[in-house]
C-alpha cells in the first residue's frame, strides 16, 4: 500500500504541474494545481495516520490541506472553462486568508486537541467553524457547476461535465469505501478511500488536456526545457561554489555573473529545448485543429507578403514539421508570368533570393487548366512534360491558391515530413484547408497596402491643392470634391511675375489610378509654367501634350485628360485654352449668364501629339467689374438626381439659373449655395469627381480728385 500511495501522489504531483507549465498567468491553472497539492497533501497525512505513532500530528496536519481545497476549488470552477466571476484583489485576498486561517489553526489545538484512536478523538470548538467553512464553498462549488452545466452548451458544457464527474466519483468512493463498508465491518479497505480523490485530478486534468487549454507539444517541450535548465543552473553554482567556497572575492563576482549570463540567455536556451524536445519525443505529431486556428491566427496578423511568407513557412517547418517548404508569390500581385525567375523565402537568410526550382510553363498552364488547391508532384509528373527533375526529388505536394479570378497567387512546394512518414488523407486535407485559406489572408494584406497607398495619397492630394487663391483684381472660391477615395480631378494656381495662370483638369476615370495621373499632370504643369518662358496657355498645354504622350507609352492603361488653361496678367482679361465645356460667365451689368463652349483640343491631351497646330491656339475673354466667372468639370453639369443614372442630371439650365439669382453675392456665398444645392440634387450621391472655381472681377474703386 504504501508504494501505491507513494506512487500515485508522485504521478499526481507531477500531472498537477501541466496546467503551470502550459500557462503559469492563467488563473483556473493556478487554482487547479493548489487544489491537486491540497489533496495530495491530505493523502499523505491520511497513509501516514493510518501507519505511524505520531497519530495527533498526523491528524492535524489531515486538516492543513483541506484548508486551501474549497477556495482553490471555488476558484476553479468560477473560471474554468470560462470566468464567471471578477477576481479583484480584494476578494483574492479575503479568500486566501480565509484559507491560510484554518491553514495555520489546523497545527494548533483549534480544531483537534487530542486523538487516542481513530474512534476516540477531541475536537475542539474550532472543528465546527472549519466544518461550516468547508461545507459552505462545497455548498456553492455545487451550485455553481450545477448551474453552469444547465447554461452551458457544446465543449463548454463537456468540460464541466467532466469536472462533475471527478467530484461525483471522489465522494461515492469516499463513502462507500470509509462509511459504508466499516459499517458493515470491513475496515480493512479504509485505505482505498483517500486514493479516490485522485478522480477528481484526473477528470479536470482530463478535460483540460483534451480541449483548448492543453497541447501536449508544448507541455513535453516545457517540462524537458525546465529539467534541463534548472539542473543545469543547479550544477553551475555547484561547480562555482566547489572551486570557490573559501574565496569570497571570487565566489560573489561569480554568482553576479552567473545570474547575468542566465538572465540574457535563459530564455533563448529554453525556447530552442522546448523544439529540439519536441520534435525528439514525438516526431510527426499535430493537432488539426490547433493547426487551422493557429494559421489563422499568423494570417491575421499578416500585414505584408513578407511576414505572411514567414509566418507559412514557420507553421509548415515548425508545427507541421515539413523538412523542405518553397514559397512562391508573384512579383505582379495579380499576374503570374515569368514564374521561374520570381523570389523564394528563405528562412536561414531571412531574404528573399532566386528559387532553385524552375517552374516551368507547361507546369502552370497545367495547374490554371486543372484549378486544383494541391497537387501530388509524382502523380503530374506523368501528365505534364517538361517538368524540372530537381522538383520531382525534392518536392511531394505543390499547393496553389488562386484569386477571384482564378489567378494564381501563391504556390508552394513542400518536401518530405520530418518523421519520414508517409502524407495522409488527413494530411492532405490539411494542406488543401491551409491553401485555400492563404487566398483571403493575401487579399486582405492587398486591402492593407491599398489603403495605405490610397492614405498616401489623399494626403498627397490634399496638400498639393493651392491654399491661397491669389489673382489680381479678383475674389476667388474653390471647392473639389473626390467621389472616390482618390478622385481624378484638380486645379491649380500659379503665379510668376505679373502673370497668372489657373488650370482646371478631369482625368476619366477615379480612383489612385486618376489620382496618379492627375500627380503627374500637376507636376508637368508646374515645371512648365515656372522653368520655362511659355506663357500662352495653348503653348503650355501643347508641350505638356507632348511630355503626356511620351509618358503614356510606358502605360498599358492611358487615361484621356480634360482640361482647361486660363491666363491673365490683370483679372480682367483672361487667354484660355482646352476642351472643357463648363465656363459659365455672370455679366453683372446685364443680369444673365454666358455659357462659352472650350473645344480646342477634341480628345483632350495626352492621347495624341499629331494634333494641327490649329488646335493650339487660345481664346479670350473679359470680365467687367462684379462680373463672374465659374470654371467647373463636368462631374457638376452630369451629377445625376439621387446619384441614379436613369435619372435627370443637373445640367447647364441650373447652373445659370443659380448665379443668375446670386451673382451679386460674394464667391464664398456663391459657392456655399452652389454646394447645397448640388448636395440636395444628389441627395449626396457622386459618380464622379466635382470641382469648380469661382472668380469675380471686383469693383475698382475711382479716386477723386
């Protein structure tokens, strides 16, 4: 019997310690072990009372343990599986001394003064306290899992099932073992009683090892690392202190240094045990669930190709314990061409660098033919030609993702296990869930990168736009609206000497591909109006024509450009050229509005640079004083009622009609109503980018002489 007891309180030490190693900060861990050695040490009090003289020690210290049970226990089951209740300091403290009360009662005379034999003991009045105490959290223990088995459902309610179960069998056994069997006068199995609570260790471990909160890998990896560490530690402090006992200027700098060494490398020491014990003891070995949540989880995480490329190939060499992984993503993020000379991850190098493998044509036109997630390499080898031997040697599976476009993505080739066992179905299965699921994480890190370019952008946009809108003689008013993230519309204003040139432009089209475009334009522009002597506004835009056109060769996607240049030198008198048609003109003096019709250029510019020199020449127009001039592109004449196409637009007939009921108004006033007035046609629905500039000639006041 007593190697039975000794047995069995060693084994439950030690499996008391799992949940500690797993996740020492975990509160139900915590209270699961102090529970485990609360019982233990109540099984040794009870063997040894049984089997030794020393009867009144040995019955005091029956109580010791049991001290702490129904707190850890209650602190158990209100946190395992889920928490129920908040465990503020306060309460933790109440609780533990409560329990470190009876605790250290227990080796007094409080609760037993003496005991004679097992039938012939003295209690104390403190024996009725502890009583109540015990029976109370047992009480609420019992309600508590009683009522979350009734909440509870699924895995949840399993776990606390089990849990149920160990206690339910703790105390069958213990009766039936200690009550029920001496009365009918069998004694001599008394010792059987307190081995059952080993039930109750079992069952909780039980349902902790076989759900979320365990993982055997890592429960081997930690106990062999901290063997290995502590006894290491142990045996270097051993060694300083055999060789430097009697020599203090020795012995003290040693420990210093010891402590140092250990307090930078411990860790790092620890972690590669944990995965050269792992993959020592059980080579091969996952779990498929763990597996799928943990891949999900990196992918989550993944904010760019780079760390995804290193969180796949860490899940496939490290959990799945696969010897040789080849990732593959594009260099075009969308296109899959010239896949043998794309980049490969390499772990070792932490770079990216040319894949030994060549992926040849006749192997891709197989996959995008074949559309499958994975690809057994021995099985393809007979059906495509021309495949690289080297990858029918090193390779088993190839695994491909695709977009919604049925591109390819990602492709990666995975060699042998490191068990050398052959793949399963299960296997299998994994590796095709594990592709299929690198499709979405991919297409959210091109979200990212997206939004950090569209960002970027905006930002661009948005401090490019000319803050002070100075022309002489003049008021100006300007507003742009993008109805994209990016929108393709812009307006500039430049000043160099006495000149002064406003430029109003529509990329087709919205979005950061117009918004690029449109960068460009602004920058031609720019450079043209300030590094050069050109003045004209149709000069300006035929050279800005030419440097477009060069550009747009080098583009597959060529945008056509709308837009008008204006010129003035005194705000009166304004030179422009383009293809806009909106430039509307309020003749104060005559109370109606001019609409002039710009169509210098039939294409826009940036299409073509054979246009007749006939298309480059500017046009002019005056303003007089209070007149006004409204510059817009045709997002505001062509914006759509309730932003529905099949509905009527807003039109010229509306525009005129407002500045002629407010053309005497300030620009500000102008373009505030002209924005509400937009805004409640559109019900704020846009498709396309708005932009307008208002300039009004102001009054020149007379000096009198």
């Amino acid at each position: 019997m007593l190697v039975l007891y000794i047995t069995l309180i060693v084994l439950n030490f030690f499996l008391s310690l799992i949940p500690i190693i797993k996740n020492w900060k975990n509160i139900a861990n915590i209270a699961f072990t102090i529970t485990s050695i609360a019982i233990l040490q109540w099984m040794l009090a009870c063997y040894m009372l049984w089997n030794t003289e020393n009867m009144l020690f040995w019955v005091k210290m029956a109580f010791l343990g049991p001290s702490f049970l129904p707190t850890s226990l209650y602190v158990f089951v209100t946190h395992y599986p889920r928490k129920i209740i908040n465990l503020t300091p306060i309460k933790l403290a109440l609780l533990t001394g409560i329990s470190l009360f009876f605790a250290i009662a227990s080796l007094s005379n409080f609760i037993i003064i003496d005991i004679k034999s097992m039938t012939d003991v003295t209690f104390n009045y403190g024996h009725k306290l502890w009583s109540i105490y015990f029976l109370s959290f047992m009480s609420i223990i019992f309600i508590t899992i009683y009522k979350k088995i009734n909440q509870y459902t699924g895995q949840d309610k399993l776990k606390i099932t089990y849990i149920a179960l160990g206690i339910i069998l703790t105390i069958s056994m213990s009766v039936f073992f200690n009550l029920i069997l001496p009365l009918f006068g069998i004694t001599n199995l008394t010792n059987i009683g307190p081995l059952s609570v080993s039930c109750l260790i079992y069952c909780s471990l039980y349902a902790m090892l076989k759900h979320e909160l365990m993982d055997i890998k890592v429960v081997i990896g930690r106990s062999t690392s901290f063997i290995i560490i502590t006894t290491t530690i142990v045996l270097s402090y051993l060694t300083l202190f055999s060789f430097a006992k009697d020599n203090n200027t020795v012995l003290y700098p040693g420990c210093i240094l010891l402590s140092v060494i250990w307090a930078f490398y411990g860790a790092e020491a620890q972690d590669k045990l944990i995965t050269s014990a792992t993959r020592k003891f059980i080579k091969g070995w996952y779990d498929y669930k763990i597996i799928l949540f943990k891949f999900s989880q990196l992918t989550h995480k993944s904010s760019n190709l780079s760390e995804l490329v290193n969180n796949i190939y860490n899940l496939f060499s490290n959990d799945i314990e696969i010897i040789d992984i080849q990732v593959f993503i594009p260099e075009w993020f969308d296109k899959f061409k010239e896949t043998s000379k794309k980049l490969i991850y390499h772990p070792n190098k932490q770079n990216l660098e040319t894949t030994p493998f060549k992926i040849t044509p006749e192997l891709i036109k197989f996959i995008l033919k074949t559309k499958e997630s994975i690809y057994d390499i021995v099985d393809i080898s007979n059906k495509v030609t021309n495949i690289d031997p080297n990858l029918t040697k090193k390779g088993n599976f190839i695994l491909v993702s695709y977009n919604e476009e049925d591109e390819i993505i990602a492709l990666i080739i995975i060699g042998q296990k490191l068990s050398e066992k052959k793949y399963t179905k299960e296997d299998s299965q994994l590796l095709k869930t594990l592709s299929n699921q690198i499709t979405p994480a991919m297409q959210k890190i091109k979200q990212i990168r997206l939004n950090g370019e569209i960002e970027i952008a905006q930002k661009i946009q948005s401090e490019i736009i000319p803050q002070n809108h100075v022309i002489p003689n003049c008021t100006t008013s300007a507003y742009l609206r993008s109805s994209d993230e990016v929108g393709g519309d812009f307006y500039d204003i430049h000043t160099k000497n006495n000149h002064n040139w406003i430029i109003l432009g529509d990329v087709a089209g919205h979005g950061i591909g117009s918004g690029m475009v449109m960068l460009m334009i602004q920058s031609i522009f720019s450079s043209l109006i300030h590094s050069s002597k050109l003045i004209d506004p149709a000069s300006i835009n035929k050279q800005a024509n030419k440097i477009l056109c060069q550009n747009f060769e080098r583009l597959s996607e060529p945008r056509p450009i709308s837009l008008v240049t204006l010129h003035t030198e005194d705000g009166k008198t304004f030179k422009f050229h383009g293809n806009h048609e909106n430039l509307f003109i309020y003749k104060h003096n005559e109370k109606k509005v001019i609409h002039h019709s710009i169509n210098h250029l039939p294409f826009g510019i940036g299409l073509t640079d054979e246009l007749k020199n006939k298309c480059f020449q500017s046009s002019s127009i005056s303003l007089s004083e209070k007149d006004v001039l409204l510059l817009a592109t045709d997002g505001l004449t062509e914006a759509y009622k309730e932003g529905n196409p099949k509905k009527e637009q807003f039109n010229d007939t509306r525009i005129k009609q407002l500045l002629e009921d407010i053309g005497t108004e300030s620009t500000e006033t102008i373009k505030t109503n002209l924005i509400e007035n937009i805004n409640t046609f559109t019900n704020k629905i846009f498709l396309d980018d708005i932009t307008f500039i208002i300039i009004k000639h102001n009054e020149i006041k007379k000096v009198l002489t």
